[in-house]
C-alpha cells in the first residue's frame, strides 16, 4: 500500500521540478520580473537574477541587420516611450473625464434636493400666509397652535430658506 502512494510522491515531486524553472530580472523601470519565458533582448546580462538550470543561456536573440543595428535601441526606445504616453494620456484624459462625470452627477444631485427644499418652504409658507390655525407638538408631546408671534417666526425661517434654496 504504501508504494504507490511513495511512487505517486516522487512522479509529482519529478514533475514539480520543471514548473520551479523560472526567469527573474530587473526590467527598465527598475521592477522585477518574474517569468517562465526568457527577458528581452534589450535586458542586459547583468539585469538577470536567476534563470532556469545550468543549461546555458537561453534566451531567444533575434539577429538585427548592421545596418539597423544603431538605429534599433532608439527606434525600440522611442516607440515604448511614445506607447506610454499614449497610454498616460488616455488614462489622463480617462480620469478627467470620470472626475467630470462624478462633479456633475453630484452637481445634479444637489440642485434636486435644493429644488425639493424650495418647493417644501414654498409650500410651507403658502400655509402659513393662508391664516389657517397651525398647530405644532410641543416637548411634552401636547398639541399646541401656534400663536401671532410663533407664525411670524416660522414665516421669516421659510423666507430665508426659501432665499437660499430657490436662488438660481
């Protein structure tokens, strides 16, 4: 019984043993890479930190024309860079406008509640100015009108409501 299962630890451990083959380097930007494919070309020896057994290197070179040869690294170069402006950019101009949509939905969100607060002073206040008795609960729960003095204090808070919230 204990045989296969020993045999079936050493298949996996055997097997185990090639997925550890890994690459590691510094790339430009000075981050470090993790892979299982070799770095680019444009990694230079020193960069790389580990690489998979003692095979040798392995990594894949592509030949360039001598004629390219000079003009290679700052054409390579000036794509990336020109690539990750591009991309800065777009992610720029993406934040922007995510930042304006989220300023207008809020814009859009305040003038409704203060378009709701007008219409609710507004329509407090047409109460009031009808002269109908109004009758508020007081602290011990009693129901109490309220007298001339009363009404024209709570006239003049809707007024001043009214003032700030129906403003254009």
């Amino acid at each position: 019984m204990k045989t296969p299962k020993l045999l079936l630890l050493a298949l996996a451990c055997a097997f185990s043993l090639g997925a550890a083959a890994q690459w590691q380097w510094i790339d430009r930007d000075g981050r470090k890479v993790f892979s299982d494919r070799p770095p680019p070309v444009d990694i230079p020896d020193k960069n790389i930190l580990k690489q998979p057994g003692n095979t040798g290197s392995q990594r894949s070179y592509h030949p360039v024309p001598a004629a390219d040869a000079a003009s290679a690294p700052a054409a390579a170069a000036s794509t990336a860079g020109a690539g990750k402006d591009k991309e800065l950019e777009e992610k720029k101009a993406q934040a922007e406008a995510a930042e304006a949509a989220k300023k207008k939905a809020e814009a859009e969100k305040i003038a409704k509640i203060k378009a709701d607060n007008c219409a609710r002073a507004r329509q407090a206040k047409a109460a009031y100015d009808s002269g109908r008795l109004i009758a508020t609960t007081n602290a011990q729960g009693e129901r109490v009108f309220l007298d001339e003095a009363g009404r024209a204090a709570e006239t003049k808070r809707l007024e001043g409501i009214i003032a700030t919230e129906c403003a254009p």
